[in-house]
C-alpha cells in the first residue's frame, strides 16, 4: 500500500468517523423522540379502550349498588354478598378497608378508571352508604385485544418512522457538511498549488548554498549564508512533508536496496546546519550498515522528520544521538520529553503537546505512514523534561 493511498484511507475513515459519530447521535435522538411519542401513543390507545369500557362498567357498578341495597334492607333475613359472572367487586368503607371483595387483587381507590395489570376497574362512590360501603368498585378481566393491536401500529410505524428519520439524517449530514467539504476541497487545491509552485525556488536556493565555498567567506558573510541556509532548509523540510500530506497520489515508490547507515550519514550531514544553529551535538554511531529494499526518498523522509523533530523539542545546547545496529535505527534527543499519556497520540496528524515550538504536527504521522507501508515498527519512549527516544526497527 502507498503512502499516499494510505492518507487516502485515514481520510476516507476520519469522514466515516464524523458520519458514524452524527449518525449515532442523530439515531439515539431519533429513538427517544420515537419512543417518546410510542409511548404517547399506547397511552392514548389504553384510554381509548377504557373509556369504551366504561359504560359496561358503569351497568356493572348500578347493578351492584341494587343488590347491596336489597341486601342492606334484608340483611336480617340473607346475608349472601351479590356476586356475578360477568364482573368481579369489592366494597371498601370510609377508611378505605376492605369491607368484602370477591377477589384477592389489589385496588386502587385513588383512581376512578383504570387498568392494572390485565383487570379493568371502575371505582365508584354511591350516594348511600350501603352496608358501610363508600367505595363500590367492580372490574372485568381486560382481553388485551387493544395491546396487541397497538403494539403491532406501533413496531409497523415506529420503523417505517425511524427509517425515515436515520435516511433524512444522512441526507441533511451531507447537505450541512457540504460548505465545509467544499472549503476543504478549495484549500487542498491552494495547498497543492503552493507546494508544487514552492518546489523550483526552494530547490534551487538549497542547491546553490551547498555549492557555496563558505572556508573561502569572511565570518559576518559566512553567518548569513548559514541563516539563509537553516531558512530554506527549514521551508525544504516543510514542502517535503506538504507534499506527502496533498500531492501523495502523484508519488511513485521506486524500491531499491540502501545501505540504511549511508542514507543516516547523509541525513545528518543535511540537517548539520539547523543543529548548529542550537548548538546541539549530533552524534551518529553505525554499529552496523544494514540493507533495506525500500524508496529511498521515503526513507529519507522517515530519518528527516526524526531528526527534524529531536532538534525543534531540544534544548540550546543539547544532543542527539542517532544509533544504526543490524535491525533498527534509534534517535534520541536531550529535549523537553513527552508525558506517558501523548505517547500513543503522537503518530496521530496534527498531534501537537506544545504550543510553544515545532511544526504542524504531521511529522511523526508521516514517519508512521511510511513505516506502515514497509512493516517497519516504531517505538517511542521518553522521559518528561529530559528526552526522548524513537527505535525504527525491521
């Protein structure tokens, strides 16, 4: 996979990320509001289906009252409490005890129309106080007709409802990230620009300051032909990485067999006047001059940014110790270290810990973008305050 398919797909994933995470919230937001107005809907339904219950209920509660009064007035001579069939009832006295009841269910006198559980209650107050009784109720077994029924309305058109919802989401989405995508696209397009039209004069200025005879300048020339060079090395850097980031599709990988100890040799040579510019010590060390069957400008990209960064974090006057064995290639700086927690962020684009120096925040990200392409791993350690250290290993 190349670097630049590989920017691609982060991409791809970071606009899938923000889709999913609007989506999600969307989707949970759209399932309250659904459920919410389920919910008024069943609620709507059950008193509908009540209050077609209750002129039965009503017949129901006249007909008790009628026999309780018969039997108040005879109770002298039957002492039978008036069941029926059709309904079940209970009579409470003004402390709301139970009087009698032919059911063991509980009651809720508070209420005058309900339904509890699968029974239908009717709780009425009759105008005289029959046996003691102030509170007549009477209640019928509920046939859940109604429940089934509504349950089915509402799973029918809660998803048609629902999937409607999700799709204009993903429509809106689109629609409300279009102005943005479309500034992105007019930004990628001025950065391509600029990068490509920065390459000539950058290159050239490079070029001709190495071909410079400084030993031949006197010392005040010499210091501004050094601050030239920093200058433009510095922006040389800053194209390489712009050029990965926008113009990676253009970049055609030449593998080939480099000796990993040169290519570093090379590298620090390059980067001779920034550490200078510090006065840092740069220190390379080949314990062994490895091969490695890879784009070399690619791997010369991966060395530049580690070296790149152990100077911008350092300290004045610092070091930097880069280490070439058999399996891997180590660079370790003196500088301001990064806490434990950043460590796993710093691959990430745009990571940044420290506002107060360094770049953008792509460097790392382009070392592991490439080393994700050559299956090479990275290892990062540092101590806060004191260094840093960064094993490419193979």
């Amino acid at each position: 996979m190349s670097a630049s398919r590989s920017l691609d797909i982060n991409l791809l994933l970071s606009e899938k990320k923000t889709l999913f995470r609007f989506l999600t919230l969307y989707t949970l937001l759209s399932v309250v509001i659904v459920g919410t107005l389920s919910f008024i809907y069943y609620e709507f339904q059950k008193d509908l289906m009540l209050q077609k219950k209750r002129p039965l209920l009503e017949d129901y509660s006249k007909e008790l009252i009628q026999n309780l009064k018969t039997l108040h007035i005879n109770f002298d001579k039957t002492q039978i409490y008036p069941r029926s069939k059709n309904y079940e009832s209970a009579i409470f006295d003004n402390y709301k005890e139970r009087i009698f009841s032919t059911s063991n269910k509980d009651i809720n006198l508070d209420k005058i129309l309900y339904l509890q559980n699968d029974t239908i209650a009717l709780v009425t107050i009759p105008e005289s106080y029959y046996l003691g009784a102030k509170y007549v109720v009477v209640s019928v077994k509920d046939d859940g007709l109604w429940r089934e029924r509504t349950q089915k309305d509402i799973l029918f058109y809660g998803v048609i409802a629902f999937a409607i919802v999700v799709v204009a989401g993903y429509f809106l989405l689109h629609l409300f990230l279009r102005p943005m995508k479309d500034a992105l696209e007019l930004l990628d397009r001025f950065i391509k620009d600029t990068t490509h039209e920065l390459n000539t004069p950058v290159s050239t200025i490079v070029t001709n300051i190495e071909l410079i005879d400084k030993e031949s300048l006197d010392a005040k020339l010499l210091k501004k032909i050094n601050r030239i060079e920093i200058g433009a090395k510095t922006i040389s850097n800053i194209y390489q990485d712009l050029t990965y980031l926008t113009l990676g599709n253009k970049i055609i990988s030449k593998d080939e067999e480099i000796k990993v100890g040169d290519v570093a040799s090379q590298r620090v040579e390059y980067f001779k006047s920034l550490s200078d510019a510090k006065k840092i010590t740069m220190s390379l060390e080949i314990k062994e001059n490895p091969t490695l069957f890879i784009d070399k400008p690619k791997f010369s990209k991966l060395l530049d940014n580690l070296i790149s960064n152990a100077i911008k974090y350092n300290k004045i006057k610092g070091r930097i110790e880069i280490v070439v064995s058999k399996n891997s290639v180590v660079v370790k700086d003196s500088g301001i270290g990064i806490s434990e927690e950043n460590i796993s962020k710093m691959q990430e684009r745009y990571a940044r810990f420290n506002t107060s120096s360094g770049g953008f925040g792509i460097g790392l990200n382009i070392v592991s973008v490439i080393a994700k392409e050559y299956n090479l791993e990275i290892e990062i350690t540092s101590k806060l305050k004191e260094w840093t250290k960064v094993r490419v290993s193979w």
